[in-house]
C-alpha cells in the first residue's frame, strides 16, 4: 500500500515529494468539505468550516515546487515564454471544461428553470481568467477558477523574477511584505486584492521553502522529524478552528503551512509514511481535478436537490434557511447528511480519475512532448501543480 522502491527512490532530491504530493490531495478534500458547508458531522467540523484557507497551502506548494523543478533552469536560461506555456498547458484545459460545464448548468437550470440571474460578464471573467484580480471568490460560472488566475500571475511573476539575482531577490521581498502589510490592513481593491495578495504571500513562503531545503543538511532522525510532522498539522487544525485572528488568521497559517512544506518535503518523518499509502497518492494524482471538478457535483445537488425532494413528497427535507451556504438547501439529519458527503467525495474521486485520464493527462502529456521537445523534459515532468 506504500509507494514504490522506485518512487521513493527518488525522494527528495529526485524533484518527487510523495508526502507533499499526498498533502496536496488532502487538502483538495479539505476544499470540497469547506464547500458543502456544515452538512453533516465530517463537513461540519470546526476547523474545516474554515476549510478556504486550505488554498494558501496551494500557493505555498505551488512556489515550492515551481521553484524546485524551474527555479535553477530558468537562472540558466531556460526560455520564459516556453516556462509560461508549458505552465498555461498544465492547467488552462481542465480550467475550460469546468467553466464551460458549469456554465451550462448555470444557463439551463439555474437561469432557465429556476429563473435565478446573474451578471453575464461573470463567465468571461472566470473564461478568461480574469477572477483574480476581482476583490472577491464569487463566481458559480467560475466557482475554483480564481485560484488558477492567481496562479499564472504568481508563473508570470516567477519567469520574471528567478533567477535575477538580488535584483530580483528585492523585488520578490518587497511584493510579499508589500501584501503582508495589504492584508493585515484588509487593503482590498480591484486589480490587487485580497485574492492576489494571499496568492503572492503563499507562493514567495513557497519559494523560500525551497530556498531552505536545499540548504537543509543536517541529519534528523525519523523520531524528531515525526514530533516536527505531528506538530505542524496540529497548529494548523487549531488555528483552522480557532481562527484567532478572524479572516486575517491567514497571516498566521501561511508560515505554519510554509513550516509543513519544509517539513514534510524530507518524506521521512512517520506521518510522512503514512502519506506513502497508495489511496492517498491517487488523491494527491487527482488533486487538480477534484479540487477543480467539485462543484460541478455539490452546486447542482444544492440547487436542484430541493426539487427533488419536493417531488417526492419530502418537503420536510427542504432546508428553510432563506441563505444557505453549500449543501444546506437540504435539512437532512446528521447521520444521512454524512452518507450523503462521503458519496460526493467519493463520486467527486470518481469524475476526477476521468478527467484525469481523458483531459488532465493528454493535456499533461503534451506539455511533456514539447517540454522534451524544448529540452525540458525533467522539468515538467517533476513540476506540480493544485
């Protein structure tokens, strides 16, 4: 049930990070949860109710590893523009096909049927990759797709910037402290809002991750890394559920999931073991797509769920709530509400090992060809993405 001789053999300085690929995976399901809303006795746990704060972990990953598998090659002179399209290859298909499914549930039931409306110029916002520099995540034509905007900003930032020396160096440290201070001020404006700010803070912890790493010799025994492992996870599942700091807890839990990467990146701790088990690998394969396909699975259900239940002479079924966040539209006990979410993650998985094989890897695999095509084979192939 753990990876292969041959997987861990190339841990860590082979570019994989088997514990941080599994995390990834987890974190995606720790979205999803968030989003269901408190539907149930797993979705509604305290710390996930705070479960959008699991993006940040995405952006620290993220200038992780794009800084582990690019960082040198780009100081090199690895061509920028063949970086960015390598990068726009990677994650722009699967961004389509999401926002065009659920577009078409937006346009056909929530338009059509229930006569709900919304501003048109939202899809070609989310389309086009525009959510990012919005002030805040609220696009159904778009649910998750903000994040991937951030993303190629933080890729365009990146080719800019490594491997620039100090030059670059500065500029990287006065962005990041730039939207430290943004934040803690709840500076939120369109163009470099709340959205890009925590993108930028995420990505540059990130890269001074890697920066860490690789300069990370000493020798820490199983025992310690596994106190260190445990440690990390519990301060973030407390601060998750205490959010001390209101929404501006983010300035605490970035660090705290800067200090995870760093951590977990040596794949020796017994935590990190435990993320060898081959279940929680697929999750972290088929984290992009589960955490970009979710909402295609808990918007129709919230919306056309109470219909449902009405036509089959269930209206007691039919939250009251005249706001309800999730999958709150349906007033089901706790016991049936937590069946209920354990079949949308599971069918959540299911969708995503579809798109990953008709959609994500053929896409993957292209921007592999040209990658070797380019002379940057190793490159793509280690690079990461949420």
């Amino acid at each position: 049930m753990v990876a292969s001789r041959e997987a861990l053999a190339r841990l860590p300085d082979g570019g994989r990070f088997i514990a941080l690929d599994s995390l990834r995976g987890v974190a995606a399901i720790a979205v999803m949860l968030f989003h269901m809303g408190p539907f149930g006795w797993l979705a509604g746990a305290g710390f996930l109710r705070n479960g959008w704060l699991m993006v940040d972990f995405f952006f620290v990953l993220s200038g992780f590893v794009i800084a582990a598998s690019y960082g040198e090659r780009l100081a090199q002179g690895f061509s920028r523009r063949q970086f960015l399209a390598l990068r726009l290859g990677r994650v722009v298909p699967l961004h389509v096909a999401a926002v065009l499914a659920a577009s078409a549930f937006e346009l056909f039931y929530v338009h059509g049927v229930l006569g709900e409306r919304s501003n048109p110029l939202l899809f070609w916002r989310g389309l086009l990759l525009l959510d990012g520099f919005a002030t805040g995540a609220n696009n159904h034509y778009a649910p998750v797709s903000w994040s991937i905007s951030v993303e190629i900003v933080l890729y365009a930032i990146a080719a800019t910037l490594f491997g620039r020396g100090r030059r670059g160096l500065t500029l990287a440290a006065l962005l990041v402290g730039g939207c430290v201070a943004a934040l803690a001020l709840e500076w939120n404006h369109p163009g470099l809002g709340r959205l890009l700010q925590r993108g930028m803070l995420g990505f540059g912890l990130g890269v001074g991750c890697h920066w860490l790493h690789r300069r990370w010799h000493g020798q820490i025994g199983a025992s310690w890394l596994t106190l260190l492992e445990v440690a990390s996870l519990a301060a973030l599942v407390w601060l998750l559920a205490a959010m001390p700091l209101g929404n501006s807890t983010l300035l605490l839990t970035s660090p705290v999931f800067a200090a995870t990467v760093l951590i977990f990146a040596r794949d020796k701790g017994w935590v990190s073991r435990l993320l060898q088990l081959r279940p929680l690998i697929v999750l972290g394969t088929l984290s992009y797509s589960i955490y970009m396909l979710h909402m295609l699975l808990i918007r129709p259900l919230a919306k056309a769920g109470p219909a449902v239940l009405q036509a089959m002479g269930r209206p007691d079924l039919v939250a009251t709530d005249p706001r309800p966040f999730g999958l709150g539209t349906l007033a089901l006990d706790q016991g049936a509400a937590t069946i209920m979410s354990l079949v949308m993650i599971a069918l959540t998985v299911g969708l995503s090992a579809l798109s990953f094989r008709w959609l994500e890897e053929p896409a993957r695999r292209w921007s592999r060809d040209h990658a070797r095509r380019w002379g940057a084979g190793a490159a793509e192939r280690e690079a990461l993405t949420i």
